[in-house]
C-alpha cells in the first residue's frame, strides 16, 4: 500500500489569479474544441505540446506513434501530455539528469502551469516520486483536480497567468526559470571523464569510470610512447608533403620563366 500524500496549503502565485488578458504568446490562447479541429490547428497543438514538455523537439525525439494516435482521436491531448512525459527522451534528458526535488518543479511547472506551492508540496510530491515513481508522479497531477478544471482532456498546459493586467512585468517564463538540468547534474557528470587526462589537472576518478590500466589519470607509458610515435612520422610526412609541393611550383615557374 502506497504511502497517502502529504496535505499542503497552496501560496500566493500569478497562477491562483484570474487573467483577463486577450490571448498571446504571453497568455496562450485556448485550443479549439476536438471536434472542430483543423489539421493546421492540430499540428499547432502537437508542437505546442513538444515545446511545453520537452521545450524544444528534434526529429529523433518526436513521438509519431502517440501523435498519429491524437490526430486520429484514439487518446486525448491529456494523453499525449502523459506519452510525452514517460517517453525515453523525458526520462533521459530531464527526470535522469535531475534530484527528485528538482523533478517536482520541472513537471508541476510544465502540467500545472505553475511554481511549486512551498517546500511543503516539494517535500510531499517527492515522497510521492520515491512511492509510486515516474509514472505515479505523472498521472498523480494529470488526474488532479486542478489539472481537471484548469486544462481539462483537450487542452495544452502553459504558464498561468504569467503577465497580469497593470504589471509592467511577467514572471520569468518557465523554462528560463527552470533549465533541464542544474549544478547537482553538472557536478555529478563533471567525475564521469576527465578533461585533458594528459595535462594531469583532471579529475579523479572512483567507482570504476577509469580503466585499471590508466595510473594516476594517465594512460599506459607503451600507449603514451605509441602515440607520441604516430605524432611524430604525422608531422615528417606533413613537412615532406609541403616541401615537395613548394619544390613542384618552384621547378614550374622557373620552367615557364
């Protein structure tokens, strides 16, 4: 039996405000109902799923299956935010690379549209990371109540609120305040190779990410020695290469001459 969610008290945020705003690209527009859906209209819709969840799309990170199955109405736009967010390129490139802190505030800000409600809601949604997974986590807040009666089956999440009427300023949009990995990722990746192993500056390694044949950060002497060798006939045959060619044009132009 799963553990129950911790109860929290929600802050005051933009996202708890009304906005009255003509859509923009700064309060998006609501999308069209499913049934009166162009294919223009959904193609926008699509990307601007990709663009919510994965902030930016390559070719190789598109999902084909999950958007043939929404064009052709077998799954919900909710469904495919779902697809988007236990794909192999969410899980590898945002929930690998990130504490399960972080994850809260990467997803609660990309479904809900919103920051995180406190250190309490961190605290409680992590527990929930740790109880139930990705996947619990996931559908967890797509099932809410809030996702419910704010988005709904058919609409693409986005940034609540983030400009208000008689504010000179927005908040920070979502993504620029919440990049795809911080300092904890950076840190941890930064053990995994060594920058110049030669220069003998680089990291230290544990946990077996160096061969047992490299001593102090420094590959075997044969190997050194080998390397140093090829270098060395490399650079004679570049230097003959280039004598050879300035020999050729000299020998040509005192020939016409």
């Amino acid at each position: 039996m799963g553990l129950p969610l911790l109860e929290t008290a929600p802050i005051t945020q933009n996202a708890r405000v009304k906005s009255f705003l003509i859509g923009s690209e700064e309060e998006p527009r609501r999308s069209p109902e499913g049934a009166t859906r162009s294919p223009q209209a959904m193609d926008e819709l699509i990307e601007r799923a990709y663009r919510q969840i994965f902030f930016h799309a390559f070719k190789v990170d598109r999902e084909p299956v999950l958007e043939s199955r929404l064009r052709r109405g077998i799954i919900t736009t909710k469904q495919f935010i779902r697809g988007l967010l236990l794909s192999g390129k969410f899980r590898r490139d945002f929930y690998r690379c990130n504490s399960n802190y972080a994850i809260v505030e990467q997803i609660v800000g990309r479904v809900l549209g919103r920051s995180v409600h406190g250190e309490g809601e961190r605290i409680a949604l992590s527990i929930l990371i740790a109880d139930r997974g990705l996947e619990g986590f996931v559908d967890n807040l797509l099932n809410s109540e809030e996702y419910r009666n704010t988005f709904g089956e058919d609409e693409v999440p986005y940034q609540r609120s983030r400009v208000l009427a008689g504010r000179a300023g927005g908040e920070l949009p979502f993504n620029q305040k919440a990049p795809r990995y911080g300092t904890y990722w950076r840190d941890i990746s930064a053990q995994r190779a060594p920058a110049n192993p030669f220069s003998g500056g680089g990291v230290n390694f544990s946990g077996g990410q160096m061969s047992s044949a490299w001593v102090g950060g420094k590959p075997p002497r044969l190997a050194q020695t080998a390397w140093l060798a090829l270098a060395a006939v490399g650079t004679l045959e570049l230097v003959r290469i280039l004598l050879t060619t300035a020999g050729a044009m000299l020998s040509t132009g005192a020939a016409g001459g």
